[in-house]
C-alpha cells in the first residue's frame, strides 16, 4: 500500500579556491559554480546556474516554483501542494540526483525527492547539471543533476547579517523566513529559520463536474532550521559542520474526478547533517565529508491507511585533486554509501545496502584552447559490480567569445527498495538502468554596444537501457521489470540579453526553449509493443520560458512567461487524451529602499498566472488560477 | 495480507499514477453511432486517479467500435473507475467507483439523464428490481462497511441502506430475491452471499460458500453458481505461503443451499469473471492464466470438477454476449495505453478483436 502513496507523493562541496588556470576555460559561461568537481571535471555537460540574485528575491519560493519561473525544464506536479520531481531531457521522476553539498538527497525507497518541500532560503547556490552525471556524482543522475549548496564561508571580521522575509498571498499563502550569519576572522555561524503555510483553498473549473469547485484539503505546513558552521583551522585549512531539521505537513487533496472528500495527509521529517573538512596546499586538496539523511514519511487517510516509513543514508567521500601542472589535474576519490529503509510496505524486511564506488577524473588543458575529462567510475553494490562508468568531455574555446562543447558520458540507476523489496512484487534480481548520454554544445557572446548576448544552443542524445517499469503478471500480481529501452534527443537553446539603457537602468532578458523528443525503442511486453516510437507520457516535444526584468535605480519590475507544451498522458499517445498546453504568466514589481548602506529594505508584489489560466500539470491535479503575494524583505549588513 | 481485489486496486493506482489520463480537448472522430441499434457498451475502468474512464459502444452489425461515446454525449470526461455498466428499461446506468457515482443515460442516443452522486461512496454494480427500483452494491467510504443501496428510479435518489458483509459487489436477481456476493473487505476476508428480499428489502438469509466470492450467474432454472478467488498469502520471498492461504472455489446452490463446492488446484490465484450461457451448458470464468470452462451438466455432491481450458489467455474483463454466446475478452495491456475487446465463439476460437479505451473490464449488455 505505501509504494501507492509513495507514488502519489511521490518525490562537494567545494572549496572557492579553484584553479585560476583551468578557470579560464570558464570564462565564456560564467558559470560560478561552486561545487569543486562539477566546476572542474563537468567539462561539456550543459549546465545552467540560477542567478543568485533570483534566489535570495524568490527566498520565500520553494524549489518547483523557483524552477519553473526561471527555466524551462519540465517539471512534473501533482497539484500545487503535491509531489514535484524533474524530468531532464524527457528522463523518468527518479531520474535526476539532486546533490545538496555533493550529498544525494534522492530516496533510497522511491528515488525522488519532492521538491515543493525544498525550500529557497535554505541554500544560495543553485546549478542544474543536464545530461548524465554519474561518472562525477553516482547512481541516480541519468537525465540530470541538481546542485545545490550554501555559499562558501567568507571568514569577514566580525561582520553580521541579517535577512528577514515575510510574504503574505492568496489562498492563505504565508512565509517567514529568517537568515542569520556571524563571522568572525576565523569561523562563521550561519542560521536559517523558516515557517512556510498555505490552505490553497483556490477554486478551479472542474471538468468532470462542469462546476467551479473549491479545492479542498491542500493546506501545506511547513517549518525548518538550518545550522551552518565553518572553522579555518589554517588558511585554505577549513572544517565545516551543517545540520538541516525539517518538518512538514500537506494535506493531500482529492483529485478532480474523485467523488469522495479527502482527509489524507502526509508528513515528512527529514534531518540532515553533514560534515565536511578540506585542504588546499596548493598542488594538492584533500576533501572528505560524511553525511547523514533521514527520512520518516507518514501517510495517515484518516479512513483505512496509516503507513510509516523511515529510510536512512550515510555517505562518506574522500577525494584527492593532484595539479601536476599548470594544465593538468587528477583527482581521485573514494565513496561509500549505507542506505536501510524500513516501510510497511516491506513487510519484516528491513533493506539495507553498501555501496562502494571508487572514482578518479583527469582534466587537462592543451594549449590553452582545449580542455578534456575524462572521468571514471566503478561502484561496487551488495555483491555485484555496478556498470562501469566513463566519460569524456570536450570544450574547444579558439576565442573568448567563442567555444563548442561535446560530452559522451555513461550513466546509471540501481533500482530502489521499492523496486527491489515491495511485498508484494518487488523483483530483487532488477538490473540497474544504464545510459548513455551524447551532447554537443556551442556558446557565443556578442557584445553590441550596450547589449551583451550570450548564447548557447546544445544538442543531445541519451540512450537509457533496462529502464524499469511495473507491469502486470499473468495471476495479477505487478512487478518490476527491465523492459524498456528508451532513447531521448533534442535541442536546447538557451539566450541572455543585458542591455544597458543608460547609466541607471538595466534590462535583462533571458529566454530559453527545449525540443525533447523521447522514445520508448524496445519493450519486452506483448502489450507495449503499440507503443513502440512513441513519446512517453508527460514529456512535452516544446517547453520554453521568457523573462524579461527591467531595473532602475532601486526600482524592478518584471514579468516571467512560462510555455508548456502539449502532453500525452497514454503510452499510445492518444490526442483526445493528451493534457493541453499552457502558457502561464507571472508579473512582479518590487522597490529598495536603503539606509546608509546598512539597513535595506525590500518591498514587492507579484501576480502568479496573471492570465488566469485553468490548467493541469498533471492530468486530473488542477492548478491555482490568478495568486497575488506582497513580498517584504529586510537585510541588515 | 493482501487481497486480490485489494492488490488489482493497489496497482491500479500505482500504474495511474505513473501514467495515462483524459482532456476534453473534443475534437473530431466519432459522429454518434445510430440509436437503438444492436449492439453493446463497452466500460473502460481507466486508471485508478487518473479521471480517464470512458465508454465505447460496440455495433455488431457494422462491427465498429465507437470509443468516448460518453465523452462525445456530454462534453465530460466518464470520471474515475468505471466499474461497470447495466441497461435497464432503456437506461444505462454506469457505475463510477471512484467518483462515487452513477451516471445514468439513454441506451439509445447516449444522452445524460441524470448523475446520483447522494448516498454513494464506492458504488460497484448495479441491478434493475423493477421500474420504480434497482440495487446498487457499495463497498462503503472505508471498504469495509459494505453495503447495498436501495435506488428510487423515479427520483434517482438512495431510499434505503442494507448492510451486508464487506466489500458487496455482484449481484444476481432470482424470483423475488437477490443473492449479493461479499468479496472481502480492506484487509479482511469475507464468505457470505447474502439473500435480499426484494419485497422487503431486507436480508432474509445468509449462505456461506468459500473465501472472497465475487462473481455469481444464475441459470432459468435457478441453478446459482459462485466463484470466489480464495485468499492469497505470500511468503516474505513472494511465494504463496500454503498454509495460510484459501484455495479458489467454484460453489453449485440450489434452494439456497450449497450442493457442492470446489476447491482449485492452486491457491496462486482463484476462478474470477464467472460467466454462464445462455443454456447453461457452459461456465467460463479466468484462473491461472487462462479461461477455462467447466459443464454444468453433472456437476454435483460426490462428483469431481472437470475444468477444461477454453482460451490460453487471461484477459482483465469478462462478458458473455447473450444473443450470440460469444465469449468477450477485455485485455488491458499494459494498462497504459486503449485495451482491447476481442470475441470469442463457443468453440473458444477468436472472432475479432477492436480497440477500445484504457483498462478495458467489461460490457454493457
């Protein structure tokens, strides 16, 4: 039963001091990615870094709506309080490592993790990783990766910040959301506090009825506190501690063509620590953390199902960057990863797993123009090696303005406990999926005067083996299975404008579009034979998305413009079946105001799906029509 | 523990929720198949939380296979769960589980007549008694408070509430009585066929045939046959745990009593779909994999079970169409795209097949 309403809920640090040589390399993105080995060794992957900026004004968002506004990757969500995952490149929803501080926080159960409960405040560096990451981060980053991570400490001689934000909004929308952070010469105390609450009692078209209904029983709670705490024992000499403790509730609403009212709920607690200490002497740095995630889920319907389950994870890495030169590096390291997960669903078993897996990349740069990676990685999982794992990566950069990129990478899934475990029909002899991942990128910069373009457009192929799939048996009984092969591909464009109007004012523009076309190519079921060929259900062929943001002096104002296209909800892709596109426009406008430098105030207001689209993200799951928020922010520096 | 309706529930929602649904994106295809001509409805269940359910209408003389008929009557989606459809004095009554409803139509030109939502939690089958009433079974909000619902068919309205075992489900109407199979509750098992006076409406006896019957037919003679799918238990590593579970039974009552009962072989899975000729020469009903048949004709106290294999193939639904006695096949596929009806002779060769919607499991007859 759990594995049901898992289903509905579903769901490296690094260290500043990066080479200023192989930075170079880099100077056509930009890209200030803070993770060490994704900044260094992700040579040719696609990757994509929200703007700082973005994250401290959407600090009151949570991660599906700070994704969907401002990129154009699909997000997949059941309803606005309910289970958010992301399908890179047209990838499944337990397809994507989303590594906080280089720890993956995806479910050992489920493979997902919700990302409507992540909140926005609790980090400052945000980096989506496309394509396949696992020679560089492990099983589970098939379609993708993302990144996040607090900012590295700044060891500011007593200096003091202080960041409150309180947003007030429709459907009884309220978050209040406390930064604090303390350095002194040597360490640096940061402390994040938020409590998030929202009933979503909106009202919605219902196509089934033919009525306008209230949706009822969405109502989310939300609280957390994160404690960061750095010490540098010498320079370039640090030992960091984090704890993240977060409890949450959501009301789990009845879908629109059900008859009978909801009382379900779920509640998730998650406790999450970390320690991480790093060297840099130069030629060498040595990095080693361990990490501990928790995860207790309790889903209670208040009828007939009350469900526990509790899945634990303790990640140890070391690793060992070499600088031979001015133009190569080597780094090696070690993981090894126990994961146990109890669930009712699991009967009297209580899995548990070791993973080893040992890593190294080399990167170098020839003649100042070319960087290469090449990356390998071998896991060594309960008895059984893990697919072993290359990549290589290109960047070719004749001039600063100027570079292509290419990346050949394979990657892989071990099956979940689900998968493997679920009473009754989980398959224990499941093979992990494997892909492989092609991708070949251009970036140009043009600079007109006062418009500064950036583009880049990135073509991709990722092939994905043994793609696991629940099918029925012949008495009944569903189970796991490797039986799909599917291949997706397509183009991603994305585009930057800054454009300075005069010497106050600034225009930013940045849209991005992405073609996916994925396939289902094999399938080892009779029945699925019809589907062969066909696009897999809830990746849209067109997604794009717009922003235009307009500055002056203290003053913004804004508008964010989100296009999804078309999605088929069938294997067989039947149009009368397929969820209609949307395009959802949000509009903001906000004014600082600041005192001696010190004190700054914010002040804003938005409106979400200023068009009052009625659409589904999710067949059967409808969203909220027309939101208003008053936003305020102060920081004390 | 788990049952097999409970597990068939359970993975539905799983498949549905990694799956499938419906838009109301109405465009071309089907213009309304003629009224009143000689055919059938088709219920396509749809994903359990997907909202995808739908109707196709089967003509037999043309051979085509209409799908969304409902869709294309009413410009809205069937809802969540059709369970299942009856034609009663010229109305269809579809059953919607999920959506906990009925939605009534015209046979004929498929048009609206109303939608009874009071009083109804899980509704699963329908029954015509007379022009002023019918019977709906109701597993209940909880799954466990089974019940069956007295319907007023002039006001379409719920007048009374019979409790019965857990999970009521099929239903057959025999003289002035209807027998009520109890097929288990949520987590727990259940026995019975409960005996409804229809005069009265009230519980007026109470036959007790193997674990979790679910399907029942009745020849003109009176002659009630059950199937039950027994009670599965699995070992840790997924086998059946022997000692523990119920074999599947097919039971033989006659004057309210059981004559005969017999066990299945395997105690993997248990006979379901239970289906009757028009002659009763014939039962047909899915076991293992398979449709078997079993004559009639012998069966009794002392005798042993002959089943014979019939077609090597399971299918998700099963229906007998009364003016052909042809055998239809509701093969769901993967559950994750249209199904399949394919028709069978008596001899259990394939006529023909037609695609249908999702999760295809049963007719309107």
């Amino acid at each position: 039963m759990k594995r049901l309403l898992i289903i509905l809920f579903v769901f490296t640090t690094g260290v500043v001091n990066a080479q200023q040589e192989t930075d170079s390399v880099r100077l056509l993105s930009e890209v200030k990615v803070q993770d060490k080995r994704l900044k260094t060794y992700a040579t040719g992957n696609k990757l994509i870094q929200i703007n700082p900026e973005v994250i401290k004004n959407q600090s009151y968002s949570s991660f599906t709506d700070l994704l969907t506004r401002n990129t154009s990757v699909n997000i997949r969500s059941y309803g606005v309080s309910g289970l958010s995952t992301i399908s890179f490149r047209g990838s499944g929803s337990n397809h994507s490592a989303i590594l906080w501080e280089g720890i993956n926080l995806q479910s050992p159960s489920n493979g997902s993790l919700d990302l409507t409960l992540l909140p926005v405040s609790f980090v400052d560096n945000v980096t989506l990783q496309f394509g396949g990451g696992s020679t560089l981060f492990g099983s589970g980053a098939l379609g993708g990766a993302i990144h996040i991570a607090g900012s590295q400490p700044e060891f500011d001689n007593r200096s003091t910040k202080i960041s409150l934000s309180q947003q007030l909004g429709s459907f009884g929308n309220q978050y209040t959301g406390v930064n604090l952070k303390y350095s002194g010469k040597d360490y640096e105390v940061k402390l994040r506090v938020f409590t998030k609450k929202a009933d979503n009692d909106f009202s919605f078209d219902n196509r089934f009825t033919l009525q306008r209904e209230k949706q009822e029983n969405a109502d989310l709670k939300q609280s957390g506190v994160m404690l960061e705490v750095a010490y540098r024992l010498k320079d370039n000499h640090t030992v960091q501690a984090k704890y993240w403790l977060q409890d949450n509730l959501i009301n789990i609403s009845k879908v629109a063509s059900a008859g009978a009212p909801s009382f379900a709920t779920q509640a998730d607690y998650f406790h999450r620590g970390l320690i991480l200490w790093e060297m840099d002497k130069g030629k060498d740095a040595f990095n080693m953390k361990s990490a501990f995630v928790l995860h207790e889920l309790i889903y209670d319907n208040k009828v007939n199902i009350l469900s526990n389950s509790l899945t634990k994870a303790w990640t140890n890495e070391a690793s060992w960057d070499h600088q031979f030169s001015k133009y190569w590096q080597l780094q090696t390291g070690v993981n090894h990863t126990y994961e146990s997960g109890e669930s009712d669903g699991y009967g009297t078993l209580i899995p548990d797993r070791h993973r080893t897996a040992l890593f190294t990349a080399l990167k170098g740069l020839i003649n100042n123009k070319l960087e290469t990676t090449l990356a390998l990685r071998e896991a060594y999982n309960v008895g059984q090696w893990s697919p072993f794992l290359p990549s290589l990566g290109l960047h070719y950069q004749p001039d600063p303005k100027y570079g292509i990129k290419g990346k050949i990478a394979r990657s892989y899934r071990i099956p979940t406990f689900n998968d493997l475990y679920w009473a009754t029909g989980g398959n224990p002899i499941l093979l992990p999926e494997k892909g492989v991942n092609i991708e070949l990128g251009s970036e140009q910069i043009y600079e007109l005067g006062k418009v500064e373009l950036q583009n880049e457009l990135t073509i991709f192929s990722n092939y994905i083996h043994n793609w696991i799939q629940w099918i029925p048996g012949s008495v009944g009984i569903w189970s796991p299975n490797n039986v799909q092969e599917v291949w997706s591909r397509g183009v991603e464009a994305t585009s930057q404008a800054l454009i300075s109007l005069n010497s106050e004012s600034l225009l930013r523009l940045n849209g991005s579009y992405q073609h996916t076309n994925t396939t289902k190519e094999k399938t080892k079921t009779q029945a699925g034979q019809n589907e062969l060929g066909k696009q897999l259900i809830y990746v849209p062929y067109h997604q794009g998305n717009l922003s235009l943001l307009w500055n002056k002096k203290l003053s913004t104002i804004g508008t964010k413009i989100n296009y999804t296209g078309s999605q088929f909800t069938t294997g067989d892709n039947d149009s009368k079946r397929a969820l209609d596109q949307y395009t959802i426009i949000d509009i903001s406008a906000s004014q600082n105001f600041s005192i001696r430098n010190e004190h700054s105030l914010m002040i804003g207001m938005e409106i979400k799906n200023l068009g009052n689209k009625s659409y589904e993200v999710r067949a059967n799951y409808p969203m909220p029509g027309r939101s208003f928020n008053v936003n305020i922010n102060y920081q004390f520096n | 523990m788990k049952m097999n309706y409970l597990s068939r529930l359970v993975w539905s929602v799983l498949v549905g929720a990694t799956v499938i649904m419906t838009s109301c994106s109405g465009d071309d295809e089907s213009a309304l198949p003629e009224a009143g001509t000689d055919g059938f409805f088709v219920v396509n269940e749809g994903g359990f939380l997907n909202g995808n359910a739908s109707l196709s209408y089967f003509n037999k003389s043309t051979k085509i296979m209409t799908n969304d008929v409902f869709l294309d009557a009413t410009s809205r989606p069937l809802g969540d769960q059709a369970q299942s459809m009856t034609i009663f004095e010229d109305k269809g009554y579809i059953v919607v589980q999920s959506s906990s409803k009925i939605e009534v139509i015209d046979s004929k030109d498929f048009s609206s007549t109303t939608t009874i939502t009071e009083g109804l939690s899980s509704p699963r089958y329908f029954l015509g008694i007379s022009s002023t009433k019918g019977y709906v079974s109701d597993w209940g909000s909880d799954s466990k408070t089974g019940t069956i619902k007295v319907l007023d068919l002039m006001s379409n309205t719920v007048t009374k509430s019979i409790a019965t075992g857990q999970g009521a489900n099929k239903m057959i109407f025999v003289g002035n009585k209807v027998y009520v199979t109890t097929t288990g509750g949520f987590g727990s098992l259940d026995n019975n066929i409960q005996v409804i006076s229809t005069d009265t409406d009230a519980i007026i006896k109470t036959i007790q045939v193997g674990d979790n019957p679910k399907s029942i037919v009745s020849d003109e003679a009176g002659t009630i046959w059950v199937a039950g799918t027994g009670s599965v238990v699995y070992n840790p590593d997924f086998s059946v745990d022997e000692a523990n579970s119920t074999a599947g039974f097919i039971a033989k009552i006659v004057n309210d009593e059981v004559e005969v009962i017999f066990s299945m072989p395997s105690k993997a899975s248990g006979p379901s779909n239970l289906e009757i000729n028009t002659t009763a020469s014939n039962l047909y009903f899915d076991y293992a994999g398979n449709i078997y048949t079993l004559e009639t004709a012998g069966v009794g106290a002392g005798a042993s079970i002959d089943i014979k294999q019939f077609i090597n193939k399971s299918f998700y639904g099963l229906d007998l169409d009364p003016s052909t006695n042809n055998i239809l096949g509701f093969d769901a596929g993967d559950f994750t795209s249209a199904g399949t009806m394919s028709r069978y002779d008596e001899s259990g060769t394939l006529i023909d097949s037609y695609e249908v919607g999702i999760i295809p499991n049963g007719a309107g007859l």
